[in-house]
C-alpha cells in the first residue's frame, strides 16, 4: 500500500538524478514547499515522459466511475492495472513518475500498560499502529511507477489525478499491508517512461525492476505522522 508519501528536495534535484537533458518545470515555484507527509488529495510533482514537471491531484476517478459513484483511487496493482478498467488505457499512455524521499507504513504493535487493581500491579497488553518511515539506505531519491489522467497543461477537472503503482512487497520489508510502492532506480524509471515500450517489456519492467528490500532501511516516527495535515521535517525523524 501506499498511502503517504515524503517529497521534500529541490524539484532541479529530482530531474538532475533522473538524468533529464532538458527538464521544464510546469508549476507555480512560490507554491512549493518541502512535502514530509504528502497524503491523498495533496499535489505531489509528477515527472511526464516529455520531461516536464507538473504539480498532480493524487487521487483518480474516471467519469464512467463517477456516474456510478464509485469511489476514488489513490493506487494502482501493478499485476491488475493493465487490464483493469479504471487502469487500462493509463497502463498504455498515462506513465509517469512521481519522485520520492521515502514513504510511510503502519505496523500494529504490542505495548505493555500497568494497571492497579486492588493494590496488585500488573501489566496490560495492548497495540497501537506504529508508523515507520522507509528510505534508500543512501538516502538518494527513488521514483515512483504512477499513472495519471492528466495531459499537458489541461485543467484538472473533479476526477482527473494521479494514482501511485504498487507491487508485492519483498520479504522483509516493513509492510502490514504486503503491498509497496513500485519503486525504481533512474534506469528504471526512465524505461518506464518510455511510450514506446512493449507490453511484455512493461510486464517484465513492472516485476523485475522494482528496488529490493535490501536497498531500504526504516525506523519508527512519531505518530504526529498520522495526522495529514501535519507536515514538518521531524515527522521523517527516528524515534530514540
């Protein structure tokens, strides 16, 4: 699963890593700040096989799935979304990356309480949702395999957005949900820009190309980090 999501260098940072020869940055400067705990409904930057950059909705309901009132995504399977129907012309022509510092899982953990009762001390089991914060072990950035319905400069209309893709997550790595953001190297993440990329090159990208567990670390946060609208540098910070 994905659900939250830190963004926080300079845009310049994230196409200079990718390796773009001529990125063009098609967003409002003034409006950015650092993103420590990006959740659903906020705009991260998306990078778009042309090289621009773009400030997207995350978040996706196609009109047929509006009419029905059937609810808005925020992911995308990666062994569904090429013949889902919510997912299926995106696969083919809505590529994108959205370039990240880590994101944020939720691990329910045992925590001891004493208790008194009748002048006898004891201790109480209980669990709480730990959130973790998962990172490259060299810090670099990461891109993550999305989709969107936004072309160009359009306006984004109710529905248009971006939805993140997520795979199975390795064994090892923190993740109740036993899904994780498809995350790629730049290598990676530029074939999956590619429009001219195969549909067996982009099954075989999708399932072999995705970071293993063994280039992440993680360490537990606050749990400040559960409330979306809280967004600080010390959210990404470890627990001591």
């Amino acid at each position: 699963m994905c659900g939250r999501i830190s963004q926080y260098r300079d845009p310049r940072l994230y196409a200079d890593h990718l390796g773009l020869a001529d990125p063009l940055m098609l967003f409002d400067a003034a409006d950015r700040r650092p993103g420590y705990n990006l959740a659903p409904g906020t705009h991260p930057l998306a990078i778009y096989p042309d090289q621009t950059l773009h400030a997207i909705h995350w978040g996706y309901c196609p009109d047929w799935a509006r009419e029905q009132h059937l609810p808005q995504t925020i992911n995308a399977r990666a062994d569904a979304a090429p013949t889902a129907r919510y997912f299926e012309q995106l696969w083919k022509t809505g590529r994108v990356l959205v370039p990240a510092d880590g994101w944020f899982e939720w691990r329910v953990e045992s925590t001891f309480n004493d208790s008194d009762v009748d002048g006898d001390r004891s201790q109480q089991e209980a669990s709480e949702r730990q959130p973790y914060f998962v990172h490259l072990k060299n810090d670099a950035p990461m891109y993550l395999a999305a989709l969107s319905s936004v072309r160009g400069t359009e306006p984004q209309t109710e529905g248009m957005g971006l939805v993140i893709v997520t795979a199975s997550a390795d064994a090892g790595l923190v993740d109740v949900h036993g899904r994780r953001p498809l995350a790629f190297s730049p290598d990676a993440a530029r074939r999956w820009l590619d429009p001219a990329l195969s549909p067996e090159e982009l099954e075989q990208l999708a399932r072999d190309a995705c970071l293993p567990a063994s280039r992440f670390r993680w360490h537990r946060v606050s749990r400040e980090v559960d409330r979306a609208l809280n967004d600080e540098p010390g959210l990404i910070e470890a627990l001591h």
